[in-house]
C-alpha cells in the first residue's frame, strides 16, 4: 500500500508538473522509500521457505502495484529495484515462475529497452539488472520464451546481442552467458521449435559473434566466443540443424556450404589484407575443430 501510494502520487506529480519533478527533494525522498520497501520484498522472497505461497498469494497483488507503474512510469521515475526483484523471484519459484513470465515482459521489456539502447552508458543499474532478469528467465523457465509472442522472443535475441556487444565488461560478459545458456537450452528441447529458432537466428548470431570476436575492444571474452563459435559451426558440422539456414531462393546448397560461403564473405569484408584461399582453410578448420572440446 505504501508503495502504490507513493507511486500515484509521484505520476500524478510527473503529469501535472512534467519530468522536472524528479528532482524535487520530496518526490527524491518517496524514490528512496519505493526502493527500500523493493528491497525489503526482496529479502522476504529471498528467506521464504514455501515458494507454492509466494507463486499463488503473493505475485498477483505484487504484480499489480509493481508492474503497472514500472511500465507507465517515465524513464527517470522507474526503479532498477523493480527489475532485481523480479531476477530474485524467478530465481526463487524456477519452474512455478514460468506463467507469470509473459506478464513480467510484457511490462518492462519493450520500456526497458528503449532506455538502455540509445547508448552504452545510460541507466546503468537498470541495464545490468534487466540482464539479469533475462538471465533468469532463460535458466528457470527457458519453455515460457518459447511461449510469448514471436516479436517479443525476437527482442529478447536482439537485447541478449545488444549485451554481449556492449563494452561494459559485466554486461558483456552476461550477455555471452545468457547466449551460451540459450544454445544449450534450445539443443536440449530439441524438436521442430529448435528448428524454427536456428532458422529464424543462427545466422545473426553466427555474424554477431564473429563480430565481437574480431573486436579488440572485447578481447576480454576471447574464450566464451571460441566457445560459442565452436558450438555454432558444430551444430552445421553434426547436421543437427535441417532447416534450411539460407533464404528461399537460393537452390543447390547445403547448410554447410552456405555457412562456409558466408563467414568467408563476412572475413574478407572484415580483413580485406586476406587473400580467399587463406580463408577459405580458415573457415574449412572452423568446421573441423568444432567437434574438439573448447
């Protein structure tokens, strides 16, 4: 109650005063207690020992005071609290989170992204802890992404990209766990919805990859790229992947021929001192080594 009390009253301010507001010593102070009393739930939800009463009595009412105003909010008013506790709860309940993740994204992915993709710097706690909750999501309750509606499962590809790109080393580095995860949960679920997700994404996520890894502003993560790229090109090496990865129109190719043509293209873009055959061999041992543990 004291948080949905505070929270009306700093967007009824926000509505009638504007942004400028925020920095008003009183509405500071309502921020302050909005964010201890996150923390507090926090720590209840961390302690509690039946989760069945957390996941049935407790998220509906949550959700509802938190949620809402976490999406409706200007960026300036939304809480990085709200994002860790929502991290702590599917952390918390794993599999009995998984109804409720559609509900969590649908509030705070789209607005979230908008703040923290403009640039690298802003929003840096908000950023950190929606990757985070990302991160939760996909360990717990990995078959809930599989569920939620194509555009929304695209975003989250996008922003797990946008993570491992970035230049902070703890979101980087985040980024490329959440990737590794997600692989791992797709070859382990199998099936046509594996197939759909390596047609719909393995190309991006094979250039991306190949992106940052000859990017010597991440040279840091050097290891959890080979990794990633060892695992892409052994998913084409093993043929674990049938769907066609190349567009529709293109006749007479195999997913291996594609890949190889492609990653050979995408090299000498990248380093145009290389000559084709030198990459060529390059790309033929990409294939060959993957099957050697990284």
């Amino acid at each position: 109650n004291v948080y949905k009390a505070y929270s009306e009253y700093i967007s009824h301010r926000v509505t009638t005063e504007g942004p400028r507001c925020m920095d008003f010593s009183d509405i500071r102070l309502m921020m302050v207690a909005k964010r201890e009393t996150l923390a507090l739930i926090k720590v209840f939800v961390q302690k509690a020992d039946d989760v069945n009463v957390i996941a049935k009595s407790f998220i509906p009412p949550l959700f509802e005071a938190v949620l809402g105003d976490y999406k409706r909010n200007i960026p300036k008013a939304r809480e990085a609290e709200v994002l860790s506790l929502m991290a702590v709860l599917v952390n918390k309940l794993k599999g009995l989170a998984a109804p409720h993740v559609a509900r969590i994204l649908e509030a705070v992915f789209e607005c979230t992204l908008g703040m923290i993709t403009a640039d690298f710097t802003a929003f840096p706690d908000i950023r950190l802890n929606f990757f985070k909750l990302l991160q939760a999501i996909n360990q717990h309750c990995f078959g809930a992404l599989f569920s939620i509606a194509p555009s929304h499962q695209k975003l989250v590809v996008q922003s797990i990209v946008w993570a491992f790109r970035h230049q902070e080393r703890n979101i980087c580095e985040t980024g490329l766990d959440i990737l590794q995860q997600l692989l791992t949960n797709v070859d382990t679920a199998g099936g046509e919805g594996a197939q759909q997700f390596y047609q719909a994404y393995f190309v991006t996520l094979l250039q991306d990859t190949l992106w940052v890894l000859t990017d010597r502003l991440h040279k840091f993560a050097f290891k959890q790229h080979v990794q990633i790229l060892s695992h892409l090109f052994g998913l084409v090496e093993n043929n674990t992947i049938t769907a066609p990865l190349y567009p529709q129109d293109v006749t007479g190719k195999t997913n291996k021929m594609f890949v190889g043509e492609h990653v050979c293209t995408l090299l000498l873009g990248y380093f145009n001192n290389l000559q084709p055959a030198q990459v060529t061999a390059f790309v033929t041992g990409l294939f060959s080594l993957s099957k050697d543990p990284v």
